[in-house]
C-alpha cells in the first residue's frame, strides 16, 4: 500500500510539474487555512507513525484564502512528507498556521538536523537532493516553489543548524470584503 500511495505522489508530482509549465490557469476555490493544514497532516501521518513523530498543528488565526487546491495541497503535502521524510525517528513536526500583513503564513518546522553549509540557497531547484540516502527525485521543494509562486506568495526557508528548518509559504489573503459570511 505504501508503495502505491509513492507511485501515486510520484505521479501527481509529474503532472503538477508539466501543468504549471504548460501555463494552466488557477482555479481558486475559498478555503479555511485550517482544513488545509489537516489534509497535509492526514496525508503524512502513516510515514509519520512509523517513525514514531508527532505532527502538531498549532494555528493562531483561521484565515481564508482563495487557492488553488491541487496546486496548494501539493505544495503543503510536499513540504510536511519531506519534513517527516527528513526528521529523526521520535521527534515532533510543527504545522503553523497564521495571518500577517495580509498574507495567510504556513510554516512546517522540522528536525532534520538542518541543511548542509552553503545550501539553502539550492534548495527550491528542481532535481537537488541534500541526502543520498533517501528516495525521490528532488522535485518536491521545486513543486512547492512553482505552487507559492503561480498565486503570486512565496516560499523560504530558515535553516536551524544542529536542529532542523522551519519551510515558509505565503500565501494573499481573501479580502474582508470578499471573505464568505458565516
């Protein structure tokens, strides 16, 4: 099952890829920060309970912003397997979510021992990879990147030497005005 579930990520990995340089247009869709955070939580939690680490979600507002879903769920899934992927075994990753000048932040902080010196600046190229020991193609980070970018937010990341990275997208928030009444 796990290998299936590889195959399809791998899958849904490619085509994200050659739709965004096809130039596809974004289908935005309200969504609340939180259910997003809960559906890339969902999706790593198998790997995660194997490696016995606890995903945390810790928000300190519910904005709402307008995504695409595919292409902002790709984003989100890629930056917490890769955290999970990456951290050691009994550790914790933190999913934040908040609102800041009239951005939606989402932050994935892991503990992964960090990056290698001098490497942060490759880190959202297509096909790096800083660990031979693991699987993949190197194109999550780079997915991420073309993700945030297409709905004009941005991605970064801090590296925390000895400890981890905490991954940054940023994302426009809906407007009061447009924002759903409830």
């Amino acid at each position: 099952m796990r290998s299936l579930r590889r195959m399809q990520e791998l899958i849904d990995h490619s085509l994200t890829v050659a739709r965004e340089s096809s130039g596809v247009e974004l289908r935005p869709e309200r969504v609340l920060l939180r259910e997003l955070l809960e559906e890339a939580a969902s999706f790593a939690a198998s790997a995660a309970e194997d490696k016995k680490i606890d995903i945390r979600i810790r928000l300190e507002q519910e904005p709402t912003v307008d995504l695409d879903l595919r292409l902002a769920r790709s984003a989100l899934t890629n930056l917490v397997t890769n955290a999970v992927k990456y951290s050691c075994a009994g550790s914790t990753v933190e999913l934040r979510g908040t609102s800041a000048g009239g951005r939606a932040v989402i932050e994935v902080e892991d503990c992964c021992g960090g990056l290698p010196p001098g490497k942060v600046e490759e880190a959202f190229a297509p096909f790096v990879r800083f660990h031979s020991r693991q699987s993949g193609f190197g194109l999550g980070l780079a997915i991420a990147k073309q993700a945030a970018d297409a709905h004009g937010g941005t991605i970064r990341v801090q590296n925390l030497p000895g400890k981890g990275c905490i991954f940054a997208l940023e994302f426009p928030l809906v407007s009061s005005a447009a924002a759903p009444e409830k």
